[in-house]
C-alpha cells in the first residue's frame, strides 16, 4: 500500500534535505454519476478509494469533494459520503492546474 504522500512532488532544498512541494487540489464539482455511500465502522479514506478506484493513493479525491480536512484516513460511521465518478477528469485538472 502507498502511503499518502507517494503521488506528491518533491524537491531537495539546501541546508532541509528532501521536502513536500505545495499540490494545488482542483475543485471537483457533484454529478448525477456520483455515487453516494454511508459509512460503516472501520471505513477508511483510502479503503474507499481502493474499492470504487481500485487505487488507495486517490484517497484525497473522495476527501476534497466530502470537504474532509482533518489529517485522518478513519471517517465517523453514518457519514454520507460523495464518491466522485470522473476520475480522469479531476486527474486532467490536477495536472493542469499543477504545471
């Protein structure tokens, strides 16, 4: 499994080593294609995005459409959650908005 920050740029600053460059996130607008799931205890940000992505590091996606800020993979059960259908696109304007 990768760990959250595997897909993030990073550069090598004098004196500080290897650090995180900043990612801009796109906003990633509600379609009728997206799914909607209530959670059950033990789901996690980045099981979620394993199972409908099939790709665990695509976690943030479900987290910035859902306004999810805290630094937690857990989410509290009974939470209904927006699972975004246009991958590719919200992929495109990551890249884009990150050039």
């Amino acid at each position: 499994m990768e760990n959250r920050y595997s897909n993030i740029p990073t550069m090598l600053k004098t004196g500080k080593g290897r650090v995180y460059d900043s990612v801009l996130l796109p906003n990633i607008d509600a379609t009728d294609l997206d799914i909607v799931v209530i959670t059950i205890q033990g789901d996690r940000l980045d099981l979620l995005a394993n199972k409908y992505y099939g790709d665990t590091s695509l976690w943030w996606i479900i987290a910035v459409a859902n306004n999810i800020n805290d630094a937690s993979f857990y989410v509290t059960e009974g939470l209904q959650l927006r699972i975004p259908s246009n991958v590719s696109k919200i992929l495109n304007d990551l890249e884009k908005i990150n050039k």
